[in-house]
C-alpha cells in the first residue's frame, strides 16, 4: 500500500492517478475539509480514503499502518485551511508524518521539496529540516526537488495570462529556467519506489529545456497570435516585499519569487539516464495547452 500525503493536490491526485494506472494500492490522506469533488475523484479511481491531517499525529499513525511507501507533497502555501501555517504543516506535519512512517515500518519516504536558494526564508528553512530527518531515519528516502512548476508558474493566479493579453514576470526576465510540469514530476515520484538509483538520493528536476521568461512570452506570442503586455516585478521590489514581511508565508512568497527571477537552468542528462523512459514535456507543450 502507497500513502498519498497531499492527495487532493494537483500533484497528489495525478501521482495517485498514475499509481492506479501502474495496478498500485493506494491510500490518500483527506482532510475532512477537502473539496467533496476531489474526494469523489479519487474514489473513482478506487483510492482508498483514509482520514487525516498533518496536524493531528493519531491521524498520521492510522494513515501509515500498512503502508510500504509514502509519497508527501503537502504544503500549506497553496491549499492552506484554518490552523494550517508553515510551522504547523509544512515543519511539524511533516516531521510528524515522516515519524509516524518511520514507526509504521514504512519502507520508503519520497518527499517532494524544491531546489536551494541562496536566501532564507521559513518555508525553505521547513522543507531542509524535513529533509535532514529523512537523512538521519532508517527509512530509505529520495528527495525530489524540482524547479518551478510551470502549471502553476506560468498560470493567470501568478499573472501569466497570455489568453488575456498580460504577463507578469519577476526581475528582469532574462535569467532561464527549466520549468517543469507537475505532471513528470509525478512520474518521477511514482518511478522513485522502484529504482535503485532513487534510493536515498536527492534529485533536482527541471524541465527539458531552459528558458527566460522573456523568451516564453516571445513563444505564447507566436502560439496565440497576438501581443503580450509584459509587467516587470523588479528584483528590488521583491526584496523590499521579503524584508518588509512579517508573516511567515509572505515571506517564503517573497522567497520563492526571488530564486523565480534570479532562474535555475538543470542539466538533466545524468537525471534521465538514471530514469529511462522519463518524457519532460516542454514548455511549448504547456502553452498548447492553453492556446
């Protein structure tokens, strides 16, 4: 049986989704707040529900009884409920989860992290202190630790909505990035379990090909037809957001914004020679998507 930690999630239901497809068991943890509808989907598929929050270490024990592996994608940035906060879900819930794990006889813990960025913020401070437990445990464990998600990235909420004519873009948007798709992170998640070469390592992903987000809006450009009005962010004003901040998530925001602008090209040759059979759908792809 493989715990899903993050199940409703974007990333969480296409994992589980995957796991099914594969003929894998597979149990989410549900909140008892989450949206009905994609609580209804992961029964569909045949997901086993089980319910629980990273806040609540009985539920967690419960969640991991049986489990051979557990797959955590959960953060309180984006789905984030009363209670929830980064000390409480994306630290404590975590280490928590990965004790209960660890107790359970959990076999193997896939935490899904991102990449270090050369400035402190409590979001990152969380996901590192995760990660040294893992280190530490007796569980094997691979650290997955991709880029920027490009569903989530290039998308209307973060002002990437070249259907409506607009970009917002970080910093000066020259600097390039391997933006990845949630999607083959999944895929990277779900092959963790069974390859050796997964088995307590870190892994940084990034997407196929690295590009500035200048360039990106010169694609969604030519894939729609029409002009782009581009709003800068400028890496001055992001600093002044992050040392104003006083709320943890803000911060970790403003955090986040900044490794966006400053970009983080990956060079994933060694990275799919130690997964083969790994597709990395491209930016070009996504914009398809949305044309």
């Amino acid at each position: 049986m493989i715990l899903i930690a993050g199940a409703t999630g974007m990333l969480g239901g296409e994992i589980c989704r995957l796991l099914v497809e594969r003929g894998k068991p597979v149990r989410a943890l549900v909140r008892d707040t989450a949206d009905p509808e994609k609580v209804t989907r992961l029964n569909g598929l045949g997901v086993d529900i089980v319910r629980g929050d990273l806040k609540d270490r009985d539920s967690l024990d419960a969640a991991c009884r049986g489990a051979s592996a557990v797959i955590s994608t959960t953060s309180s940035t984006i789905s984030r409920q009363q209670g929830d906060s980064i000390e409480s879900v994306d630290r404590q819930g975590q280490l928590d989860l990965v004790d209960a794990a660890e107790e359970a006889g959990v076999e193997h813990f896939v935490l899904i992290s991102f990449p270090h960025v050369d400035i402190d913020f409590p979001l990152q401070s969380a996901k590192r202190a995760v990660e040294d437990r893992l280190r530490r445990g007796r569980m094997t464990y691979t650290i997955l630790q991709p880029t920027c998600f490009a569903e989530v990235w290039l998308s209307p909420p973060l002002g990437f909505d070249p259907a409506n004519g607009t970009a917002r873009i970080y910093g000066g948007g020259h600097n390039r990035i391997s933006w990845i798709s949630l999607r083959d992170v999944a895929q990277f998640a779900m092959a963790a379990l069974d390859n050796p070469r997964a088995a307590n390592a870190v892994v940084k992903l990034g997407g196929p090909d690295a590009l500035s987000p200048l360039e990106i809006v010169r694609l969604a450009e030519h894939a729609l037809g029409k002009t782009i009005v581009v709003q800068h962010v400028p890496e001055e004003a992001l600093r002044a957001q992050y040392d104003a901040a006083s709320d943890p998530l803000q911060r970790s925001l403003a955090g986040l914004m900044l490794y966006c602008a400053q970009g983080d090209a990956v060079d994933m040759a060694d990275t799919l020679l130690a997964f083969p059979g790994q597709h990395l759908r491209s930016v070009r792809e996504h914009l398809q998507g949305i044309a």
